[in-house]
C-alpha cells in the first residue's frame, strides 16, 4: 500500500487496485480524446462573441460576492491622469 500527502498535508493511502485503475485510465486513448473534447468545446458564461462582456462579469461578480455573503463596496470611479501602457 502507498502512502502520500494531498495538498492539505492529510496522508491518502491507495491500494494496489486503485493504483492499478489509475495508471490503467491515465493511458486510456478514450478518455484522453474525452478530455480533449470538453477542453474544446468548454462554456466561458462571461465571454461573448470572444469578448469578455463587463456586465455579465459584473453580474457574476455580485452574485458570487451575495453566494459567499460578502458585502458590496461602495462604487468609486477610477480616475488615472497618466495612463500609460
């Protein structure tokens, strides 16, 4: 049986099946092609058109912040006299 540690420091132990399943679908073709497939065809909700739309990451944004109950800051328009890239 191997021992190893997740990214919180916890010791995973696997058994030999488990290890064996895994290096048998890490070589798989079909999910290797499987995994291509949602790469490329993958939905990014706040681009459109190849553009990100402000307003649906904003919208994102406010409902993400309301999710994790995080209170709005208060708008404060950016002002940049020497704007430089």
């Amino acid at each position: 049986m191997k021992c190893s540690a997740n990214s919180e420091g916890n010791i995973v132990t696997i058994s030999e099946n488990e290890k064996k399943e895994f290096l048998r679908l890490a070589d798989s073709k079909s999910l290797k092609e499987d995994m291509r497939y949602l790469s490329e065809h993958r939905h990014n909700p706040v681009i459109l058109d190849g553009e990100v739309d402000i307003d649906r990451w904003v919208l994102f944004l406010n409902e993400f912040n309301e999710f994790i109950n995080h209170e709005p800051k208060p708008f404060k328009p950016m002002i940049d006299k020497d704007m430089r890239l």
